[in-house]
C-alpha cells in the first residue's frame, strides 16, 4: 500500500484489488485459480461456500467454470 497521497484513497484501492466474490465486477478470483492451477499442477479445485454468504453462492458457477478451464476437477462444499 502506497504511503504517498490520500490515505483513505489508498486503503480503498487496495480493498478494491482483493479478489473478494461478486463484491464489483472483479475476475480476480477466476483469473486467480486459472494461475494456480497452471502454476502448482493442480488436478482438482474445492470452491469452499460459505453458509449464509449468497455472494459466494452466487460466483460458485464462475469458479466451476473457471476452474474446468484451467484443466481442474472441481467440488464445491458449503459449509
């Protein structure tokens, strides 16, 4: 996080980089499993959903996707 210019600003650029699900158009955490997955060989994905959190329900057809994509088996879990 940069140090120079309006805190506030900043901190908010950084929240807006977190690959959070469906919290703005972000393809952060799809763009992120296809990397691991090619990165560290990965042969399966497990999309960890999070009771009660409905964006992570919502998203979990785009990690499934993104994950079979990237050449991965996937699971999804509620928890």
């Amino acid at each position: 996080m940069s140090t120079q210019g309006d805190l506030i600003e900043n901190i908010a650029k950084r929240y807006l980089k977190i690959p959070y699900s469906v919290m703005h158009k972000n393809d952060a955490r799809s763009d992120a499993i296809k990397k691991f997955v090619d990165e560290y060989k990965v042969d399966g994905a497990i999309d960890i959903v999070l009771s009660g959190c409905h964006t992570y329900v919502i998203e979990t057809n785009k990690i499934k996707e993104a994950s079979k994509e990237a050449g991965a088996s996937y699971m999804s879990i509620e928890d």
